[in-house]
C-alpha cells in the first residue's frame, strides 16, 4: 500500500524530504507497526471498525454534547490511531 501522503501534503525543509517520504517513510512506519494491515482478516476487521466510527459522527449531527463527544467519537478514533 503506496502512502498517500504525497497526494494530500506539502513536504518542506531538512525534516520530511520528499523522497524520503515517496520512499522510505512506509518502510519505517511498517517496521513501527504503526500503519494497519488493509486486506484480509485485519482488514476488514479496520474496515468495520472505521465503518462504526463514520456512524456515530452522523448520529452526533442530531444529538451531541461534549460527554457524548468524548465517549462515541474521541475514545473511538484513540482505538483506530
């Protein structure tokens, strides 16, 4: 999976080089486990997951508060980061 970053973000200065970023930043990020498997079995289970946290950002539209915020849409999105 080819990061997207490069589609979405301006890279400037000594700290996040644009080929680094092409090139190496997925390697190292892979090798942290810090970026999820998107096919298979943890795929789907990320896909489920994000499909979950997507409803209940609709469902605030109607009826929120910050202790409704707090318990369906930040401790949720702390899971999937």
């Amino acid at each position: 999976m080819p990061l997207a970053l490069l589609q979405h973000c301006t890279f400037t200065g000594p700290a996040l080089p644009k080929p680094f970023v092409r090139f190496e930043l997925e390697k190292k990020l892979t090798k942290a486990k810090l970026i999820h498997k998107i096919t298979g079995n943890e795929g789907k289970e990320l896909q489920e997951a994000w499909t979950v946290y997507r409803r209940k950002l609709r469902e605030l539209a109607t009826r929120g508060g910050a202790v409704r915020v707090r318990n369906h849409i930040i401790l949720p999105l702390l899971k999937l980061l």
